[in-house]
C-alpha cells in the first residue's frame, strides 16, 4: 500500500490492536483523524475510543466516542462501543440503555440482542436474556448477510454459539429437555460436542 493511502495507516492500526501495541495503533489512528476530513472520520473515532478502552484510558474513550455519536446519532456502532466502555467503568443503567439504542437503530441486526442477552445474563434476570437470545437467533436466521462479532480480535459469533448458549442457560434452571433441544440445533449447525455430552 502507498503510505500516502489512508488505508495503509487504518490496516496498520489494526495489527497493532490485534498485536496489543495500543501506542503505535493509536498513533497511527490519531494520524488519520487529524488527516481525515469530517465524513470520513466517524469510524477512525469508534478505533480510537476501543483502543483507549483497551489502554484504561475510560475518560479518553468516551471523549472520542461521544464525538462519533455527534458526528452521527443514527449508526448502531458507536452505541454498541460506548456500552462496552460503560460496562468497564459499572455504569449498567448508561450500558442497557446504548444496547437498546443499538436494536432501537436497527431492528434486525442481531448483534445488539446478543448483547442485550448477555446484559441481562450478567444482571441475573434469565427471562430477559432468553428474550433477547432467542430474538438474536431469530434474525441470524432470517439474515444471514448479518453476523455478531465477539469479544477477542476477529472473533465471530456463529448460528451454534448462539444455540450453545442458550442451551447453557436452560440449563442453569434445571429446563434439561429445552437445554437439549438447543444442543441438538447447535449440532444440527455443525458443533455437536455438547450435544453427545449432555444428551445421548
């Protein structure tokens, strides 16, 4: 790539993010936000606000983070991100109400109902996470042009992952014969190890 070429800069920061060598990503994000002009800029701010979250640097994150919110108030992602800085900081209420503000946005991205899932998982309210699990797993398969993207550096969440969890939490309230059900949907999608522990 021409170095000239802010693509060469935006590939390089996310091998550095990937690698951990949050410095040098973020000095080459840093780069394409004073270079960028306005339009173009939104996505290089949600890079930013991450790599700082993954430095500790909260009040840093959400400086750039509420900036790409007012940049643009209608895309889903910037939300998605912020909550992710709200759960690191324990403000739970600011976390719920960005997840919501993702499916609020858009309707059938099942990203933001997985994550609302694990929300409630975390705030021990079970119906609530099944509620938005099940709806997760109902807009995958509706779309499948759409996908959930995990926790660690190109991680996916696939059609099984979703079924394995929500088998683990039928399992948690003793619901054994649903629990299986979702097993054997996960095996049906190509992941059939808890299935043959849990159920045969």
């Amino acid at each position: 790539l021409d170095p000239e070429n802010p693509q060469y800069y935006e590939y390089r920061s996310e091998i550095y993010s990937a690698l951990k060598n949050y410095d040098l990503a973020l000095s080459d994000l840093l780069y394409l936000k004073e270079n960028l002009d306005i339009i173009n800029v939104y996505d290089h701010l949600n890079s930013i606000s991450m790599v700082y979250k993954d430095q500790e640097k909260y009040d840093e994150a959400l400086k750039e983070i509420n900036l790409a919110i007012e940049l643009d108030s209608l895309k889903r992602d910037a939300y998605y991100y912020r909550a992710k800085i709200y759960k690191e900081l324990g403000k739970f209420d600011k976390q719920k109400k960005d997840l919501l503000k993702t499916v609020e946005i858009d309707a059938n991205d099942p990203e933001g109902y997985y994550y609302l899932a694990l929300y409630f998982l975390e705030q021990n309210n079970i119906f609530k996470s099944l509620k938005y699990l099940t709806k997760s797993i109902e807009k995958i398969i509706a779309d499948d042009n759409y996908y959930i993207t995990g926790q660690d550096y190109g991680e996916i969440i696939k059609l099984s992952d979703l079924y394995l969890k929500r088998a683990q939490i039928y399992t948690k309230v003793e619901a054994i014969d649903m629990a299986c059900e979702d097993y054997k949907l996960a095996c049906d999608n190509g992941d059939c190890k808890l299935f043959d522990e849990n159920c045969k």
